[in-house]
C-alpha cells in the first residue's frame, strides 16, 4: 500500500512538472525583448517641476518677498502678491520669469531666482519599480541615472527575484520594452548590464519560475 502511494506521488510530481515546461517555455518566449541601451541622451535634459518639490524663491533686494513654498498636488504655489500660479511642468528658470511678470504689477523691475530644494518631479518623469524589488517605489529621476543607482534606492531583488528576465517599459519610447540583466548587475559584478534609466521608466522585476 505505500508503495503504490509512493508511485501515485511521483507519477503526479512528474505530470505537473510537465504540464509546467511548456507553460515557462512559453513565458520565456514572450518575455524576450531586446536589451536596452547602454545610454539614454540626456545631455540637454532640463529639470521639470513638479507637485511635492519644494522651491526657494528669491526675489532680489525683496527679502519679504523671498520664502520657500512647496508645489502643491494641483501643481500650483501661492507667495507673497501671487496666488494660484501654475509651477508643473516649468524649468526653474520659466517659473522664475511668472513670477517675474506676476510681481511686475507691484514692485518696478523684479528680479527672481527659483531654486528647487527638494526634488519629487512630475509624474510623467518619475521611475517606477515593481515586482520583485525589496522596496518597490517611485524614484525622482536624475541626468544619467542608472539601473545600480536605481536598485541600490530599492535596497535590491527579493530572494524570490528573476533578475535577468526584468525588462524596462519606456514611456520616452512609445512605451518600447527592454530586457535588462539584474543579477548579472548586482549578483556577478557585470558592469556591461548597467544601463542608462529615461525620464518615465517602469522597471519590472518578475518572479523566478523555480
């Protein structure tokens, strides 16, 4: 009698396992991408504002009129003479020439700098990583991030992880898909799997099969 149920067992295991290669084949299949590039051209990237950022506004020879403010969800600040202007999706230096017009209906020939102290970024740029990190979350991006910077923010893969089968979804390209090699990154010091993150990336982590 245990023997039959010992052969029942293993008749069983082996019926799943094989019900189970076709179905990784075919996942291995349709998770073939090309790899991504080793670089994302980002040399004349500006940074754009976005909800959450803080911002140090300085109006010259005007220290009452100098504070810092955050960007509120709607995208908008309020400062001392200004209520309600839009800040989302300006570089520092267009919000600085608003609120140069703005102040103009008060005080003769403004003069305002817009420093960004603490950085968030709009939503369309951020860097989103899920699935299998240790810390799933959102990333402000930066010129020239790259895949280490990112998974050393996430604190890297859960043991569960297949790293070399994540792929990175990428709004800047039509929302195009690249493969990318994570734990030859991180695992085996392979520095050829670094690769240049873009404005808007959503990096997947998938689980490992096995």
């Amino acid at each position: 009698m245990l023997e039959s149920l010992r052969l029942f067992f293993r008749t069983c295991l082996r019926a799943r396992v094989m019900l189970m290669l076709p179905m990784a084949m075919l996942a291995g299949c349709a998770t073939t991408y090309p790899p991504a590039p080793a670089q994302y051209g980002t040399d004349n990237y500006n940074y754009i504002i976005g909800p959450g950022d803080m911002l140090n506004i300085v109006v010259w020879r005007n220290p009452e009129l100098s504070m810092e403010v955050p960007v509120r969800p709607d995208g908008k600040i309020a400062s001392p003479l200004i209520e309600d202007l839009l800040a989302q999706g300006k570089n520092p230096t267009a919000l600085a020439r608003d609120i140069e017009t703005a102040l103009g209906k008060f005080i003769r020939d403004p003069v305002v700098t817009v420093v960004v102290t603490s950085f968030v970024g709009p939503f369309s740029e951020q860097v989103r990583v899920v699935g299998e990190a240790a810390k799933p979350q959102i990333l402000p991006y930066r010129q020239k991030m790259s895949l280490l910077d990112v998974m050393i923010a996430v604190g890297g893969m859960t043991d569960f992880a297949d790293g070399n089968a994540a792929t990175i979804l990428r709004a800047a390209d039509g929302n195009k898909q690249y493969s990318v090699r994570i734990k030859d990154l991180i695992k085996r010091g392979d520095v050829s799997a670094n690769v240049e993150m873009a404005p808007g990336d959503v990096l997947i982590i998938p689980q490992s099969w096995f």
